[in-house]
C-alpha cells in the first residue's frame, strides 16, 4: 500500500464568501515575533488577515501549520518565506505556485524606490485579483471535507458510508480534528469518533484553555451529527464490522484496540493519518499493508 501526502486544511464555514476590503497592507500577527499574538477572540484575529493584503508566514515545527489556512480563508495573501525550501511531497494541496507569484509579485513592487500612484494603484488591483483565485483554491480543495474525500478515494474506499474514526489521545490536533470534521460534515453519525472528540463540537465550553485558544477547529461540528450510544458498544462493534472502515486519526499518538481491529478487518479497510510536525515515524512500516497518510513528508520517507 502506498504512502500518501495530506496536507492541513480549513472548515468550510470558515471561508470568506468574497475577497473582503482592505485597509492595510500586513496582517499584525507574525511567526518572527511571538508579541504580534495580540487576539484572544478567532473573530479578531480573523477579521485582521481579511483587513490586511498579506499575512507573513513561514516554516516553524513543520512546513505545513494551520497559519497557511487562516490567511487563505480570510481573503489574504500568505507571505511565505522560504516557500521555494518546501519539499515536495509536503503541502501538496497548499498553491505553492500560485502563492510565489504573489510573493514575486510583492518583491518586484518594493524594489521600486518610490513607486508612482498609478504603480500603487495596480499593484493593489493585482493583489486583489491573485486574493480571489486564492480563495476559489481553498474552496475547491483546502476544505476539511474536500480533504477528507481525497482520504477516501485514495486509499480505494470512495464507496465507504460507516467510518469509525479511532484517536488515543483526545487533545488538540489540527490534521486529525479537521479530517474528522471533514467526515462528520459528510457523513454524520455514521462517521463515529471514539473517544469523543469534544472540542469540534458546537457545546465545547473551554475553547480559551485550548493550544492556539482553540482557533478554528473548535465548536465547528453539530454535536447531534454523533451517536452517543455507539460508544458503549464500540468492541461489539468491531467484531460484528459495524463499519466499512477504521480509521486512525493520528496513528503516531495512540493505535486503540490495534489487535482486535486487525482481527476483524482486512489491511485495506485500516486507514491511518500522522498529522505530527517534522519527526521520526512508522511510515514505511505500516505502509506495508494499510494507506497511511503523512503532513510532513521528505524524500528519504516518501513512497509513491
């Protein structure tokens, strides 16, 4: 089985529905300096990228961060340092290309000392049309339900309709909560999350005390699109195969009930997704028998 590219990706709600006006020409928050992580509300701290023409952003724990996203879906340009570093096979859906165009686009302008209105004027205009071929793209194919389809047909499951969607460890992570998202959006009940998931759910009452105050993958989800009784039956289940698939969210923070789900289902029905920063990873190992899909990969891992 092969190993597969994921990248981070954005819920839909998420998204601005039209290139927003702008009042400045960079967002306030930058990863170069941590005093910039002024907002304390996803309201704030969004409406400030759909203000602002650029968001600076770069490479920190791994190439792909949840950064990249939120500057896309709120109508702003990623100014990404060191993009043309990205391997690549990592941030395979992220518009690399398009984005280095406005990146270009931006280095060109500032070479010029004192830049007429006219040269201002279409620099702006230019921005504004790149922010609105950026947006299609994340609509098209950053979306958490978008990504979790190309889950599915990649590993040959398309025609799945029951996911049990497995996690051993419930705190925070974006690659594993987003997909899952991406499932509950398409599915409902019958994409089951055990252990509950709680923080994607509308009724989560504590996103400040959450990594990243909880910002965009928290209370995005229903909390009626989950069957609360499957929980309690969850062994039972697997050995009557319930679903039509199982799926780690993030198999590198916990594989729960490995043995009994490898007894009762077949290799290609067992999907796994690591979602970690740059590490050291069963990639190779697992991809043996079962679809693994990794958010940082680099040639000495990659399998095609």
């Amino acid at each position: 089985m092969p190993l597969f590219p994921i990248s981070f990706c954005i819920n839909a709600g998420k998204i601005v529905s039209a290139p927003p006006d702008k009042t400045k020409y960079f967002a306030t928050v930058t990863p170069l300096d941590r005093r910039t992580y002024i907002f304390n509300t996803e309201e704030s701290y969004y409406a400030d990228y759909q203000s602002a023409l650029f968001g600076i952003t770069t490479e920190k724990g791994g190439w792909d961060c949840i950064r990249h996203y939120e500057i896309l879906a709120n109508g702003c340009i990623p100014l990404f340092i060191n993009l043309k570093k990205c391997p690549e096979n990592t941030m395979t859906h992220f518009p690399k290309a398009l984005v280095l165009s406005t990146n270009e686009l931006y280095n060109a302008y500032i070479s010029i000392p004192l830049p007429t209105p006219e040269q201002k004027r279409i620099f702006e205009a230019t921005c504004m049309e790149y922010i609105g071929a950026l947006l299609a793209h994340t609509r098209t194919y950053l979306t958490d339900t978008v990504m979790s389809t190309y889950v599915l047909d990649k590993s040959g499951k398309s025609s799945a309709r029951s996911i049990l969607y497995l996690s051993g460890d419930c705190s925070p992570d974006y690659m594993r909560d987003l997909i899952l998202a991406g499932f509950k959006n398409k599915m409902g009940e019958a994409c089951h999350d055990h252990p509950r998931i709680d923080h994607i759910y509308t009724d989560f009452t504590n996103s400040a005390n959450v990594y990243g105050k909880g910002f965009s993958y928290t209370k995005i989800i229903d909390p009626n699109l989950r069957n609360a009784a499957m929980s309690e039956t969850v062994v039972d289940d697997i050995r009557s195969h319930k679903y039509d698939i199982v799926i780690y969210g993030s198999y590198h923070r916990g594989i729960p009930f490995w043995d009994l789900v490898s007894e009762f289902y077949a290799k290609e029905d067992i999907i796994l997704i690591c979602g970690e920063d740059r590490h050291i990873c069963s990639q190779k190992k697992y991809a043996v028998e079962h679809s693994v899909f990794v958010r940082e990969q680099y040639p000495d891992i990659f399998q095609a």
